[in-house]
C-alpha cells in the first residue's frame, strides 16, 4: 500500500532523539504509556516515558477523516499507531483511547458519540482486532480527570489524593470519577454523569429529553440564553464576563444565577462522592468566579458544617485528553 499520500498529513510535535530512547528501554523498570485521543477531527497519539515520569517521547497526530465512515476510521487509528511505533521504535502492549461519547458495559457498543460512524459499534473489539493490541477505552471527562489528577494540577498541588472529580463545563457539562489512579466508568458506563443529573426546571427542556438537566443551567449557551433571555441581546460567555468585571447588572444577574446553581449541583456530587479534589476544566471553568463565589455557594449547600473540598484549575490544557488516554494503562 502507498503511504506518501497519508504521509503528507502526518506532522511530528515532538519525538525522541533515537540514542535517547535505546538507552530508555535497557530501563527494564520502564513502561511506556501509549494514549490515543480520538477527536472529530484529528487522532492524536501520544508515548509518555513512565507514570512515575510521564515526559513525551513521541507525539503524532493524523486527521480523523469521519465522514469516511467506521472502516476508515480505524484504518487511520492504525496508521497513527504505525507511525508512532516507527518515530519511537517501541512497541506497545497495550493502548488507551479518549473517545467522545461511552462505551455501554452491558453491550459493549459505542453511544452517545458526536463521531456518529462509531456509536452502535463494537469499536472497541474492531480495534483490538485489527491493530492486534488490547485497548482501554475512556471518554474524554474521565480522560481530563486522569491526566489532571496523574501528571496536572492534582500531582502538582494535592499529590496524595485518592478521589479525584474532574469537572467539564463547556458546550456540555460532564464529569469524570478517579479513585485511587483509576477511572470509574460506572456499571451502565454514565459515572461522573453529573450534566445530566436534576437540577432545577427553570433551565428547561435538555437535548437529553429530560427537563432542568444540570446542563441546561450551568452549559456556556446556557448562561448565554440566560443572558439574551434578560437582554434581548446575544453575548459571548467571556464577554458577560467582562461586563460583570465592569458592574453592569444583566452581567452580574447571569453570573450570580450561574454561581447558586453551580453550588448547587456540585454540593450535590460533594455529598455523594465527597473528592478531595474537584478540578474545573471547560470553556465555563475559566471563570474565576467560580473558585470564590461558586465555592462559597457549594459550602452553602454542602452537607457539612465546613468545605473541606480543594477546587483546582487545570493544568494541561488541550494536552489533558491524549495523556490521560495514555494514564488510562498506567
Ligand atoms: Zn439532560
């Protein structure tokens, strides 16, 4: 088969000089990590050296082609592993993959994936069996969560944590269970599912076809709604931002309405989970109210006298799917 075509796409973001890596697997000690995330439009691979030491020996990324359909997908996962075992001249035993949407226990079957072409499939399976290599499969909430909680902010800041919620508000709101370094996916695949978790009918009908859905109160187009709801004008969710900086009261009205329901909805996670870290990724968590006021709101609704609850901002970024694919096999 050609691959000059394929090769055209593929662009290195950083590799390992090769006398570097010869002396790194004499290291019998070592396991390199081998993560996949699979986005809309790019597959983006990654090789960290070690959990201990997760530096980046090879990062590669390919485009996704979906509209290609299910087979072409795979056949693109396969090239990336391909080239990445070409630019490190490892090999792994294993592989975890970042992926939207859950992987159903009970069926073993893909939903709720925005890659339409995989949701109904047994993606996992097919992989296994056409890269030769077991996969371990995580959406991208539970991967944030492991990347932050292994080698982010949670390392960085709380290292002895053994419960770890990682939190996405963004377009969506999700969420992502690790305990003791491991993801908790939940026996119906919907643990950490907190979005769609009840929280008040003024947020109104969810895409999920329930009503007053977490999501539908604390989303960035929720607080956007809200906004023009009150206005008649259309804002961006950092630009409200800055008007609430600015003292003018549509913009405080919607921020303050975004602070009691996100106490709310997160004292209810505290009561059951009861993390010791909580970190708040997605376009929504770059809000630093939400580390003041939002705390103070969930110390309200608490079921406890104290919030002993450490509120982290993320460390790692876009980076925080693909390593914490790669930590799904550590
Ligand atoms: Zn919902």
């Amino acid at each position: 088969m050609c691959h000059s075509k394929l090769l055209l796409y593929l662009y290195p973001v950083s590799t390992i000089n090769h006398n570097d890596y010869t002396c790194l697997t004499k290291n019998k000690a070592m396991k390199p990590l081998w993560g996949i995330d699979m986005g809309g439009t790019k597959l983006e691979g990654v090789i960290l050296e070690s959990k201990e030491n997760p530096k980046v020996l090879t990062r590669l990324r390919v485009p996704t082609e979906k509209e290609k359909g299910y087979d072409h997908i795979i056949h693109q996962i396969g090239l990336l592993v391909d080239q990445m075992k070409a630019s490190s001249g490892l090999v792994p035993e294993i592989i975890g993959m970042g992926h939207p949407g859950a992987l159903d226990p009970q069926t073993q079957t893909m939903k709720n994936s925005n890659t339409t072409a995989v949701n109904g499939r047994h993606f996992k399976r097919d992989l296994e069996a056409a890269l030769g290599i077991p996969m371990e499969l995580a959406n991208d909430a539970n991967c944030f969560a492991m990347a932050e909680a292994g080698m982010g902010a949670v390392r960085t800041h709380v290292p002895g944590a053994r419960m770890v919620f990682g939190v996405i508000m963004g377009t969506g709101v999700g969420g992502g269970i690790v305990f003791d370094g491991k993801v908790w996916n939940g026996h119906q695949g919907i643990g950490g599912e907190w979005g769609h978790s009840f929280l008040d009918d003024s947020g109104g009908k969810c895409y999920c076809g329930k009503t007053g859905c977490v999501e539908t109160l604390l989303s960035g187009p929720a607080c956007e709604r809200y906004y023009e709801k009150i206005t008649g004008q259309k804002c961006s969710l950092p630009e409200i931002s800055r008007r609430y900086d600015a003292g003018e009261p549509a913009a405080i009205e919607t921020l303050d309405r975004l602070m009691h329901f996100f106490g709310k909805g997160i004292a209810n996670v505290i009561n059951i989970l009861d993390p010791n870290v909580i970190v708040l990724g997605g376009g929504v968590g770059n809000i630093d109210l939400l580390y003041s006021k939002g705390v103070e709101k969930a110390r309200e609704f608490v079921f406890n006298l104290r919030l002993d609850t450490v509120f982290l901002k993320p460390q790692l970024g876009d980076s925080a799917g693909v390593f914490g694919a790669a930590f799904l096999v550590a």
